[in-house]
C-alpha cells in the first residue's frame, strides 16, 4: 500500500479509469489532489459531488467521507481501486443519483471540508455550492473545481462580494479554495457585480493567468492535443 503522501504520485503514474464505464480517468487536476493528500486528516468530516481519484484520497486520509454522482457502477469501481491499494474504505459512503436530487435530501452534518466536482453545467456547480454551505463548519474550506468554466466561475465572483466567505485563492490552475467566515444569505437584489461569462482565469495572477489560458486551450482542442503531442516528444523539457 502506497504511503499516503506517494498515492498522487501513484495515481498520477497510473491513472485508474474511474469514469465513463471504465474507459476514462477525469480526475481533478494534480495538484488539487496533492492539495487533498496533504490537507485531509483522519476523522474530518467531507463530502464531494463527483467522484474519483478524490474520493480514493479521502477514504485513504481517513476522512469521513461522503460521494454523490449518478453512476454505481463508479462507486464499485473506486471501491475496488481502494482494495487493490489496500485502502480501508469503510468510512465511504456513496449516494447514488444527481447531486441535485440527492442533496435536498441528504441527511446533513457540519462539514469540515467539501469538494465541488460532479456536473459543471449550469446552474449545477451553483446548486451543490446552495445545499451544502449552511453545513460547512466556521473555518471550513470548499474547493470549487474547474473554475475557469462559467458555471463555476460565476460562483467565484459571487464570493468575493460575500463577506461571510473568503477566496483563499487557486490550488493548481483550475481548482479555488474558499472558506466559510460565517453563517448568512446572499443579499436578495443584485447590484450590479459582474458574474461569469466566458472560459477565464482571472483567479489566477497575471503571469499563470495567460499560461493557463494558453495551456488550456491547446489541452482541450483536437488540433492543440496534435500540437501538444508533437511538441512533448521534442521538447519534453516544457513539460516536466
Ligand atoms: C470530473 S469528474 C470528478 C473527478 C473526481 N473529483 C476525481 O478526482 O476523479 C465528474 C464527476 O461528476 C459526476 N457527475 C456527473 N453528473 C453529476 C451530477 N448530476 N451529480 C453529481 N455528480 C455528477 C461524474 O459521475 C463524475 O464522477
């Protein structure tokens, strides 16, 4: 069994395929799942819409932990990918079903830590983010994955106007962390902040910001993933 601190790297080197009836790994992006390893301890209490190598890193960590997304035949997988490592599952309990559904009537407790990374469509990410922060702990952090999406990102916008949450700020290029300050509800008119609108980074600094982009773009386009193979057996350097 892999030592906690070495099951990114592990998962990294040989990325179960969780997903799509077993053909696909789409996990959160590597350092977000670093982030997990080295942040989640024995006993927290946590919960993540989606699921994955994450919750592999959860149940390893000892988190008493909870995964909500649709497919059962997920949950077996990553059960299996637990035993394979030797990882004690036992504190994982899945829910099967849209977390839009599940969530309304999730029987809840105060969480310590959640993840938000099961449908990215609009309003998903919004609602997940609407059940489950009244149950986030003061202090308690919420990582927001794939935050350049608008879905997402308009929730990021909408944060930073919210007193009782801070923006601690990006972990990786997708992937924001923000933390409970205090309990309340969003103001009930809207003045006017901006919120969302198209693929955008402006969580990031400056310089990481146009690299992102750019990095992005080129991953998630037919001819950028040509371009990036070509490019990875020349200049390999770019990309370590
Ligand atoms: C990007 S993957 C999650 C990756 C995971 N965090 C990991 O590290 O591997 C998206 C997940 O959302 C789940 N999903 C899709 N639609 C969903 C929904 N409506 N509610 C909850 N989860 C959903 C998928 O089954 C998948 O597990």
């Amino acid at each position: 069994m892999a030592a906690p601190s070495d099951l990114a790297a592990d998962l990294r080197a040989d990325p179960p395929r969780l997903h799509a009836s077993g053909s696909a790994y789409w996990g959160l992006a590597w350092p977000a799942l670093e982030w997990l390893v080295a942040n989640v301890k024995p006993g927290m209490a946590t919960l993540e819409t989606g699921a994955g190598s994450s919750t592999i890193v959860f149940a390893s960590a000892g988190a008493d932990h909870e995964a909500v997304s649709p497919f059962a035949d997920e949950h077996e997988r990553i059960r299996e990918e637990c035993a394979r490592r030797g990882i004690d599952a036992s504190r994982l309990r899945f829910h099967v079903g849209s977390s839009h559904e599940v969530l309304p009537r999730w029987e809840p407790r105060p969480l310590d830590l959640v993840l938000v990374d099961g449908a990215h469509g609009f309003p998903y990410p919004i609602v997940d983010f609407w059940h489950l922060a009244p149950h986030v702990k003061i202090g308690g952090l919420m990582l927001l994955d794939d935050a350049y999406m608008a879905p997402v990102g308009m929730l990021v916008d909408h944060l930073r106007t919210r007193p009782s949450w801070e923006v601690v700020g990006p972990v990786g290029y997708r992937t924001v962390i923000v933390k409970k300050l205090a309990d309340d509800l969003p103001d009930f008119d809207w003045s006017g902040e901006r919120l969302g609108g198209r693929m955008r980074f402006d969580y990031l600094p400056p310089r990481e910001r146009v690299v992102a982009s750019l990095r992005h773009r080129a991953l998630s386009t037919p001819t950028g993933l040509a371009a990036v193979a070509v490019a990875r057996r020349r200049l390999g350097f770019l990309f370590r």
